[in-house]
C-alpha cells in the first residue's frame, strides 16, 4: 500500500460517463480514493452505499470522493445508477489494474484490487492509506 507522505502517482481514467478524470482535476482539494474488487458483488454493493451515506460528511472536510475498480465505465454506471451514487466511478480496465497497483491496492492473483482508501492531500502527497487484510472486509467509512 502506499506509503503517506508519498506523492500521489498520476492517472487518466474514464469515470461512469467515459470522460477522462485526472488526479489534476483535483488539485488544491483533497481527494479520498476508495478502491474496490468489483461492481455488482453484495460486499462492493455494501460497502459503496456506507459511502454514499457519510458523502456529506467527507465534502464537510473539502475532501471529494471517487470509487476506482477495473471493470469498465459501462459497468460503472450501470452500478452506480443502481445504488443510486452521487460520487464518481473510475474504470482502471486498460490497462487492467494499473492504477490500482501504482497506489498498491492490485491483488495480482485475483485480478482485482484490494479494499483499499488512500487520501491524497492539497499538495499532491498522500496523507494516509488503508488496506484491509482481505477483500473480504469493507473499510470503515
């Protein structure tokens, strides 16, 4: 996982719309990215829902909030719109997980990323991170 303190990699990912997002397009706030194994799956389904919840509370501290998991920007808005999320939804589907793996969420054996948060702060540096043990656990919110 990475490491705060860190600079926070780069990215150009497709949200649920297909319009590409870079981590630029947050400079100056801070942003809380949750990754996630898969849209669809009830832990995934449950633990982006916890989120929609607390989204009020996590732009009370000027923080926005983006899901990344690799399936594509179809799926991802097909399942946001089913959860009803008001939140971005990022598609690391090509090239599969690299994203995921530069901030150290990917699970290689299993294709997905790991359940992980990672906060990345005004000046471009991660100001903490958290992975669950097993994909198996949603972090708290």
């Amino acid at each position: 996982m990475i490491e705060p303190g860190s600079r926070a990699p780069g990215f150009r990912l497709a949200d649920h719309d297909g319009r590409a997002v870079t981590l630029d397009d947050f400079a100056g706030r801070r942003l809380l990215m949750a990754f996630y194994p898969l849209d669809f799956s009830a832990v995934c389904t449950d633990q982006l829902s916890i989120y929609q919840e607390v989204l009020g509370e996590i732009e009370a501290r000027d923080a926005a909030l983006v899901g990344i998991s690799v399936d594509s920007a179809a799926c991802h808005a097909a399942f946001r719109e089913k959860l009803g999320l008001t939140f971005p939804l990022l598609a690391d589907f090509h090239p599969k997980g690299r994203v995921c793996e530069a901030y150290g969420a990917y699970v290689e054996d299993w294709g997905h990323s790991n359940r992980s948060l990672v906060l990345v702060e005004p000046d471009g540096t991660v100001g903490w991170s958290h992975a669950t043990p097993t994909p198996l656990e949603i972090p708290g919110a």
